[in-house]
C-alpha cells in the first residue's frame, strides 16, 4: 500500500520570521541597486562641482569668451544662444509633437498612419545625433548658403520631435476611455473632450515628457557643430552663426590652454545647472495641489 505525503505544513507561527527576512533582503537589495542608480549621478556632480565652482563668477555669466591668450572671459552669448536655439526648436517641436500624439491615441489608433509614424519616431530616436546634424547641414546650411541658429533648431527639432510624440502618447493612453465616454455622453464634440478634458488630465505627464525631452537636446554639440557652428561675439539674428554652451565647452575642452580647461568644467556646470531648473520647474508647475 503506498502512501502520498503532501508537503510538510510549516505552522503560521514559524512562516512569521521566515517572512520577515525575506522582506528585509529584498528592502535591502532595492535599497543597494537604488543607491547604485543615482551614485553615478552624484559623482558626477561632485566632479563638476569641485572643477567648475572655482571658476564661476559674474564675468563668467556676463562676458563673452576673451580672445586666445587672455585669460578671463565668460559664456555669455553662449548662454543666450542656447536659450535661443532651444526656445525655437521647442515652439515647433512640442505642438507637432503633442498634435501627432492626440492623432495616434485617439483618432488612429491601430492604423496604418500611426504605425508607421510610431516607427519614423522610433527609427529618429535611434538615430545618432551626428547623422542627424549631417541630415539639417545638407537641408538647411547648403540651402542657405551659411551656418545659422535657423539650422541650429531645426537639428534640435528633428531629435526632440520624436522624443515628445512617443512620451505623450504614451501619457494619453494612461488617460481612462471612461474620462472620453463621459464628456461624449455629456455632447460634447471629440475636439472639445481633447482639449479640455483629456490633455488637462494629461497636463503633468505631457510637461514632464516636454522638460525630458529638452534635457536630452540640450547637450547635444554634434549637430550645432554642423549647422550652428558658433560665433565668439554676440549674435541675435537666427539667419547667422550663434554661440551656444555645449559648442563653448567643446572648444573649451580641446584648447591647449589651462584656463580654457577651467572654463570648460565651469560652464558643464553651468549646463547641468540649467537643465536640472528646467526640470524642476516643470516638476514644481505641475505638481498635484
């Protein structure tokens, strides 16, 4: 006669303690990858802390670059020409991108159109950004005959374009259908439940999707070397060559001058400043009263 044994039954009391280690490891091992996550990060600040602070000061911020062999100077115009060069890229960038995303989530969805301009997205965002700096030189800068903050932005307008339509898409399909059928059901039209009910619900998502996909383009310098080139003198005219940070810090970089050298940590920093204001502020706007 043969006799099946079930699995040994570990009385409640005993399972207790088994439980509680098991969480703890686990507490622990998040805990520890956590910490492996961000500590590149800090590092990173910390160097860029510790090399570009002491080169900070007000003609750092109000300068432009001192001619080779002066020491001195600052990224002013640079500064500017950043601030320029994003700010054109953005206002084309963020409306096509948010317009092609309400088509995807909400007028398309499962069509044709929007699988191949899910693909075209995707393809870009693979792209490497030096081919993307070629791509506008040969558009933009042969067509123009001259290098120019227009073909500036609009290498920044092809790379941050894809980055906000698959990142809004993806905030406008977290949006419950429930939301849409409600505002329908109430007659309101597909337009008027769009733009007032499902791109308010998305509103923080969509803002932060926009600051994510600035930060990506900000220290971009490949395409700005093909198109922007740089200019060592203020400039304000799109239709001409414009300074900006990342093209600064890249001729910082490579001179042979030691307070070149020094110029180029402290305007990193400066960079970094920037892009985490952005990011903060976009966080700080959106944030749920």
């Amino acid at each position: 006669m043969s006799v099946q044994f079930d699995k040994a039954i570990i009385p409640l009391g005993a399972r207790k303690p088994l439980r509680k280690a098991q969480n703890l490891v686990f507490v622990w091992l998040t805990g520890l990858f956590a910490f492996l996550l961000i500590l590149p990060l800090v590092i990173l600040l910390w160097y860029l802390l510790s090399r570009g602070v002491q080169s900070l000061s007000w003609d750092f911020f109000t300068q432009i670059p001192k001619p080779v062999g002066e020491t001195g100077g600052g990224v002013a115009n640079a500064i500017v020409g950043s601030v320029i060069i994003l700010g054109l890229a953005s206002v084309f960038a963020v409306p096509v991108g948010i317009l092609a995303a309400v088509y995807m989530s909400d007028f398309g969805r499962g069509n044709r159109i929007s699988s191949t301009i899910r693909f075209a997205c995707d393809m870009l965002n693979a792209t490497p950004s030096i081919i993307l700096g070629i791509f506008s030189y040969s558009i933009i800068v042969l067509t123009m005959g001259r290098f120019s903050a227009l073909a500036g932005s609009f290498a920044l307008f092809v790379m941050m374009a894809p980055v906000v339509v698959r990142g809004t898409e993806e905030i406008l399909q977290l949006v419950p259908d429930s939301f849409r059928e409600a505002s329908l059901a109430l007659g309101a039209s597909r337009s008027q439940t769009i733009w007032r009910v499902v791109l308010p619900a998305a509103r923080g998502g969509i803002t932060t999707t926009v600051a994510l996909s600035l930060a990506r383009i900000s220290g971009e310098t490949a395409p700005l070397l093909f198109t922007a080139l740089g200019n060592e003198f203020w400039n304000f005219h799109i239709d001409r060559p414009m300074n900006t940070l990342p093209v600064q810090i890249y001729k910082f970089a490579t001179s042979p001058y030691e307070d070149w050298h020094r110029q180029a940590w402290a305007a990193a920093l400066v960079l970094i400043l920037l892009i985490s204001v952005t990011n903060a502020v976009a966080r700080f706007a959106t944030r749920r009263r």
